[in-house]
C-alpha cells in the first residue's frame, strides 16, 4: 500500500490551488503554495487562512487542528522551492504548454525523479501534459472538483504512461484528504464529466427540438429528476466561456471525429455548451409554451428575442458539472 | 374510467376505448397512438420522490383524456407539465442518455460501475448513480427509450450501447429482476 505524500506542493495558489494546499495542510503534509505572482501566492495564503479559521469556528475541525495546519503551511515562491516535495500538484490556468513546461522545469532538477507530478486539469489529456516530463511515468492525473475542499470527490486519472506507485500515491493522499477516490482513464472529460455531457447535451438537443423550455426543462431536472440545479441554470453558473472551451476541448480530444456517438462530435458540445447559452436566460424560443396547444408549431428564429449577453450572472465556477447540494461543483 | 397503459407489451385484451394515458418510453405518443386520442406521460422511478409527471397531448387528443389525466396525477399529489410529443419525453431523454454514456464508459474500461456512480453523486451532486437509477427504472425500459429516439430521430448519438442491450437480452433488467448493472441477490 503506498502512503500519503508528507510533503505537497502545489503550484498555481488560485481559488483551486488554494484549495487543494488546504486540504494537503489539513490531511497532515507539510505544503509548499507556488505561484509565481507574489500578489496571487499571499492572497492565496490569505484564502487557506481564512477558510482554517472560519472552519474551525464553525466546528468543521478544531483550532488546534487549524493552526497545526496553518503551520505546516509555507509558500514558495520560487519554483526551485518545490525541491523537498514528494507530491506536486499543479492547478495553474488550463494551457497546455504553461502546464508542460511546469512540469519539464520541476523534473529537470528541481524535484527528485521519485516525486509524483499530478495535473489538477479538467480539460486537456494528462498524457499530453506527461509528455514534457523527464519522467511521463510519474504524471498523473488528480481531478478535483470545484470547490474542492467541499467537493467530496477525487478522480484519479491514469495516463497511458502512469506508473502504478505513482497513482497509488495519489489514491493514497486523496483518501488521506477524506476525498472519495475512483479511477479514471484518459480521454475528453475523463469519467465523471465524459457521462454528465449528455445532460447538457440532450437539454440542448430538447430546446432546439421545441419539447420544452429552458425554465420548464431546468423544473422538471429539478421537481421530476431530483437534480439541484437544471441544466440551463447550471450553465449560466458555471459560465458560457467555460463551457464554450470545454466543448472545444473535447472535440479536438475526439480527434475531430464525429463519431457514431454524436454527442462528442462537434456539433453536439458547441451547441449545447456554446451557441445555444447565447440565448441565455431571456432567450425563450417563440411557440414554447408550459402548455402547448395541439399541434403547435413555431417559427424558426428565436435568436433575436433574448439579449445575447442577458441572463449571464458574474459568477464563474471551475467547470462543467455541479447540480450541487451546495451549489456548483464540477471540474475545475 | 382513467385507463394508463404503461407497459410495452401487448395488452391481453382489447380494452374498451383504448388506453386514454400512454407512457412515452418506447416511442413518442405519436408513434404509440397515431391519429389516437389519447395522452402521453413519463416519469421515471422513483416515482414516490418525483414530483411532477410530464405530459404531452397530439393534434388529436380528446379533452376528456387531457382533462382526466391532469386531475389522475394531481389526486396524486404531482406536479403536471406539458411538453412536446418525444420518446421519453424530457426527463427520460436526459437520464438514459446519461445512462447510455455511462454504459459506453463501462464497456470502455473507462471506469468501473461503482466509480461511475460515486462520481457522478460525489463530484455532481447526481441525485443518485446513472446505473443504480437505471437499475431502478428497468434496463428494458431505458433500453425502449434508447431505441425510440434512435429510429424516431435518426441520429446515431442514441445508439444503445451494446452492453446495456446485452444485459436486456439476458434478463438482466435491474432491480425487478435482482440483477443488471449492479447485483441485488
């Protein structure tokens, strides 16, 4: 059985990777915060501060708990500070290339060639972020969902090179964080996002089709299906250019293939993620009605009735997903 | 009399006047009861939580069947919506939809059915697993969705996967049967 990481770094101190250094203090790792803007890192520093602090005011843990965390709390703030860690997790901005040249620099003498390199993306290939590293063995894939110090769960992604140990570090510290782990794959979405596409795809698919409404499918997710949130108010939480990108993502992952399956060809994600949420909350499709008379039929262009821009509240979760009991959640 | 037809086989006799309500699952009500004057509806288990059914009427539904219907699933304490005329109609296309991907998933040994369910609850906030639920509202049942939609509509982002069809070829239908995706022995 492998062992919890004692030392974690996490690089990139975000909302995310703020998150995650917290659980990695709390589950009792000594942990390093990069990020390479001193401004983001303390504030960052001031966010797992604050979050021990009210946690233990609220009784989520003690206070003594909380400051042993917060002691074993340090920045960096230079990557080379990294060096001692076992365990670095990285939750930089989901660009390819600054991920792998995050992890081509880490592996090229800063941290030891046994010291497990986990990618905390949603949407890009974890084999293709291993493909920079000195060692693409020792890359994995660990998935956290937003926000994650509540998110219950943690995907494990396995890359066609993973070594075994490696994710087993990973399983292990995960578990060490009180997180549900399972086991993914590599691939557009991983597991758990991969099967939650049609839920925002089908929903699209029910608009277009003029089944239903946006406020009418959003009720029934939640009156009829028992969901949290619909899927067109979860859109607008998580945010149309999130999901925009995520559509983007996985049709270059599916290699621009069609597919038998629809649903992960091109036209599926961009309308359902991208175009459609253009109509946003005000953009009810003319001839939809809570109750349609027979044989109703409506004209074919809805795209003028909403403001484009309406509907989109400021708030931008991590990702896709979240029907959440509190709130969003979803890959961040 | 309120007549619900929510079965797919055949019924044994003739009924009088024919079904007034008819579950949407294997078909959309137009398929089911062409130039028929009867309702369509769908919700899918568990039935005790959910809250609303949807309905949907053709050109040709009688009012008594509309009027009867509402008040059948109101005396029941639910919700009504109409919605247009679809297998499955909303809720149904959704779920086994996100049921058929978890399948695909699983066939893939993209992860196993336990870790699909825990993380679609865990990491989604999913009311419950897309496979136990599908246990619970019947393979046969989200299986006669999959199909409707795939010959109704004709796009191929509704093809079955083949291990949820194996599984109803081999009576493998959920809970009712004590096995399908999950084993309830």
């Amino acid at each position: 059985m492998a062992e919890a990481a004692k030392t974690i770094g996490v690089a990139g101190a975000g909302t995310m990777g703020a998150g995650i250094a917290q659980l990695a203090c709390l589950a009792g790792a000594r942990t390093l915060l990069h990020d390479p803007v001193p401004e983001a890192l303390e504030r960052g520093l001031e966010q797992i501060r604050g979050h021990l602090k009210r946690g233990a005011e609220r009784g989520r843990w003690s206070a003594e708990d909380a400051a042993a965390a917060a002691d074993r709390l340090a920045a960096a703030p230079g990557l080379e500070d990294l060096a001692p860690c076992e365990l670095v997790i990285e939750a930089a901005p989901e660009r390819l290339e600054l991920k792998q040249q995050l992890f081509a620099r880490l592996s090229e003498g800063i941290v030891s060639d046994s010291c497990v390199l986990a990618t905390n993306t949603s949407s890009l290939l974890v084999t293709a972020v291993a493909s920079a590293a000195t060692h693409p063995a020792r890359v994995v894939g660990m998935h956290f969902f937003n926000p994650a110090p509540l998110m219950r769960l943690l995907e494990v992604v396995a890359g066609v090179e993973s070594a075994a140990d490696a994710l087993a570090v990973a399983r292990a510290t995960g578990k060490a964080m009180g997180k549900i782990v399972i086991d993914a794959v590599d691939g557009p979405g991983f597991l758990v996002n991969r099967c939650n596409r049609p839920f925002g795809l089908e929903s699209a698919r029910l608009l277009t089709d003029r089944v239903a409404t946006i406020e009418e499918i959003d009720r029934i997710c939640r009156v009829a299906g028992g969901f949290r949130m619909g899927p067109f108010e979860l859109s607008d939480l998580v945010g149309v250019d999130v999901g925009l990108e995520v559509a983007r993502s996985f049709f270059e992952q599916s290699f621009a293939d069609c597919g038998q399956d629809g649903g992960r060809g091109p036209h599926g994600p961009q309308v359902g993620s991208g175009l459609l949420r253009l109509l946003g909350r005000h953009g009810r499709l003319p001839g939809a009605r809570s109750r349609p008379p027979a044989g109703r039929r409506g004209d074919r262009n809805g795209f003028d009735r909403g403001g484009l821009a309406a509907g989109l509240p400021a708030a931008r979760g991590g990702g896709a997903g979240g029907l959440g009991r509190r709130g969003p959640g979803g890959g961040g | 009399m309120l007549i619900l037809d929510a079965g797919d086989e055949e019924p044994a006799a003739p009924l009088q006047g024919g079904p007034m309500a008819i579950l949407c699952a294997g078909g959309s009500l137009s398929a089911l009861d062409p130039g028929g004057s009867a309702v369509g509806f769908h919700a899918l288990p568990p039935l005790a939580e959910a809250g609303l059914v949807e309905l949907t009427r053709g050109p040709d539904s009688s009012p008594s069947a509309v009027e009867t219907t509402e008040r059948f699933f109101a005396t029941l304490g639910k919700h009504t919506v109409w919605v247009g005329d679809a297998p499955g109609l909303v809720l149904g296309r959704m779920v086994c939809q996100v049921i058929n991907e978890a399948a695909f998933a699983m066939t893939e040994g993209a992860g196993s059915p336990d870790d699909i369910d825990a993380g679609m609850i865990h990491g989604l906030n999913y009311p419950r697993g897309p496979l136990a639920w599908a246990d619970q509202i019947g393979l046969d049942h989200v299986l006669s969705v999959l199909d409707a939609l795939h010959e109704e509509l004709g796009d191929d982002r509704y093809r079955a996967a083949p291990a949820l069809r194996r599984l109803v070829w081999s009576g493998r239908l959920g809970r009712g049967t004590g096995e399908g995706f999950f084993s309830y022995a």
